[in-house]
C-alpha cells in the first residue's frame, strides 16, 4: 500500500540498500543584499533544489573567478559583463523553451545591443546612479555631479569602490560621454578624479548601502542609488535622491549561467522562477530596486512604482546613458586611473 501510493505520487523508491540521491544544489553569485533569502528557500521549497547565494565585490572579480575556472551555477552580470563573457564563450546560452518567462520582459530590456535575443543574458535589475543629499546638511540645492568636488564638503563625500562607475561618473561631470574611448577625455577624467584624492571616502562593494553613513551625517554627500535613499529615508526625512542634470548613469543587473556550471537545467529553472510576475515584485516590494519585468508592475507596492528613486520619470532620464562594453585599451587605462587614484592615500571604509 506505501509503495503504491508513492508510486502514485510520482516519486520512486529507492532499492533496497541503495543510498537516495542527493538534489543538484545552485550557487548563485552576486551582489550583497540583492537576493532577499526567501525567495531562495521558496525556489527550494518548490523545485527541491538547494541555494547557496556567495557575495561577489564586482562584475569583475566574478569574470575573473570565471575564466580561472571557478565553477557557479548562476552569476549576476552588469552589461558589460555580458558582453565580455559571452565573447570570450564563457556563458551557456539559454534555452527559450526553458525560460519562457522572458515573455514578461518589457520590450525595452529585449534584444539589447550585448546580447541580441537574450541569447546568454536575462535582466532581472534595473536602476540609475545618482547623488545622494543630506539636504539639511548641505549649501543651497544639489543638482551635478560636481558638487562631489566642492571643497565645503571634504572629508564628507563618499564613492564606491567600483572603477567602471566612478570613473563614468567622473566623465559625466566633464560633459562626455559615460562610455568614452577618447585618450584625451579619459586623461581629463584621470586629472579630474585625481582632485578627490584625500578627500573623498571609498566604501567597499561588498557593503549592501551607505545609509547608516547618511543617517549619522557622516557623510553629506555621495554617489548612490535609490534603495541607498528609501533607506536613509526611513531614519532621517533630510534625505534627498537626485539625478545630476549632466545625466544618470543607467545599469542593468542580468542573470547568465556560466558555460562550466554542472546543473545548467536547474539553473534555468531558478531564472524562470526569478521571472514570474509575482517574484520579481517581491524583490522589487523588498529591496526597493527596479524590475524589467513588465507583468509585476500589478503587484508592486504603488508607492515603490511612485518612487522617482526607484522608477525615474522619463523626462529625468534625458542624459542618461547605459553602460555599454568598452575597448581593450580603454579597459587598461581605468585600470591605471583606478589603481593610481587608490594608491595615493584614499579612505577606504568599510
């Protein structure tokens, strides 16, 4: 009678003196604070699939770890991070049929310029990079990039130690382009970051937001994003979200399954399961970040959906830019600019 129910359930017995199998387990590798817990165990709860989610500090430390071969099964991956990896065939490309909730996208997070067809990628993020403002701590409205020069707020002002952005930014406040090549323009970004040095506090990646920093008023001003406001926000009322009117700068967060991971059907699974309507707006309901997944704007908090720090209106995004994949050798250079900033006596915290 046992056995035949079991059988009925669609689950097989083990023989005798067998030892039963254990579930493929999925280790997902991104950024800290960017996976709310249960939805993990709920995937697990489901599928019968264990997750161990690992904090990266950057898109290139996990490209990194990838080409020396170390083995995810699902990695978060900027634009160009993308770009990169799939050019150097070190992502497996996803199965339609077994991602069908790519349907839910919006159309604008389709078929984009690194990835055509989604062919490795799935957006599951979105959001925009701006200033964040203790306004009751500050001179007067903040609306550039370049307020995080003045010299009023030395000692006060805090970036990320994240070179692409950074140094992106830094070109925004000359007036170029986000994703400049020019040597010329990116020797004014270097001289210009150069002018920061001693003055600014570098946080480290790994750190999930800067809000205590901006609640304690230890910081006044910085380079962030909207979860950094809503939660400062929820402690202090002085604290503002602003996109410099030079423009923001935009950033899509992607799921892509490395080509070496062993358990590539699951992983597919997880990443349909990330896009189901209902999932995707409880990440955005938890963590206060943007989805591209049209069909869970129904279930989304309205105030979240309001939020011009989480859903920018579009006259807000007028100069904003997307990261796009750069050269060989611009690559080389940030590296130089990066490294030469960070060795001449900045803060870092963490």
């Amino acid at each position: 009678m046992t056995m035949l129910a079991t059988g009925c359930l669609g689950v097989r017995a083990a023989p005798p003196g067998a030892t039963p199998t254990a579930s493929p387990a999925l280790t997902v590798y991104g950024w800290a604070g960017y996976m709310p817990q249960s939805i993990l165990d709920d995937f697990t709860a489901e599928f019968g699939v264990p997750v161990t989610y690992l904090e990266f500090a950057g898109y290139r430390q996990a490209l990194a770890e990838i080409r020396a071969g170390q083995v995810y099964d699902v990695v978060v991956l900027s634009n160009d991070g993308v770009a990169s990896a799939s050019a150097e065939n070190l992502l497996a490309p996803l199965d339609p049929a077994a991602v069908p909730n790519t349907k839910n996208l919006s159309p604008n997070f389709r078929d984009l310029v690194y990835d055509p067809g989604n062919h490795y990628s799935v957006p599951f993020q979105w959001g925009t990079t701006g200033l964040l403002v203790r306004t009751d701590l500050v001179a007067g409205p903040v609306d550039s990039w370049t307020a995080l020069w003045d010299p009023a707020y030395a000692g006060r002002v805090a970036i990320w130690d994240m070179p692409r952005d950074v140094i992106g930014m830094t070109l925004k406040s000359l007036g170029y382009s986000l994703n400049s090549e020019d040597p010329a323009e990116l020797e004014a970004a270097a001289a210009r970051l150069a002018e920061l040095q001693g003055r600014v506090l570098i946080l480290d990646s790994t750190v999930a937001t800067l809000a205590p920093e901006l609640v304690s008023g230890r910081i006044v001003l910085a380079m962030g994003w909207g979860y950094d406001y809503l939660a400062a926000r929820e402690e202090v009322e002085t604290v503002d979200y602003v996109l410099p009117r030079e423009g923001t700068l935009l950033w899509v967060d992607h799921l892509t399954i490395p080509a070496n991971s062993p358990h590539r059907e699951q992983a597919q699974q997880f990443i349909n399961f990330i896009l189901r309507p209902e999932i995707s707006a409880r990440m955005v309901n938890e963590l206060a970040v943007a989805t591209p997944n049209e069909l869970a704007r129904p279930y989304i908090d309205p105030a979240l959906l309001a939020n011009p720090g989480v859903y920018p209106p579009l006259e807000a995004l007028e100069h904003a830019e997307l990261f796009l994949p750069l050269n060989a050798a611009t690559l080389e250079r940030y590296d130089q600019i990066w490294q030469q900033f960070r060795s001449a006596g900045a803060t870092v915290a963490p």
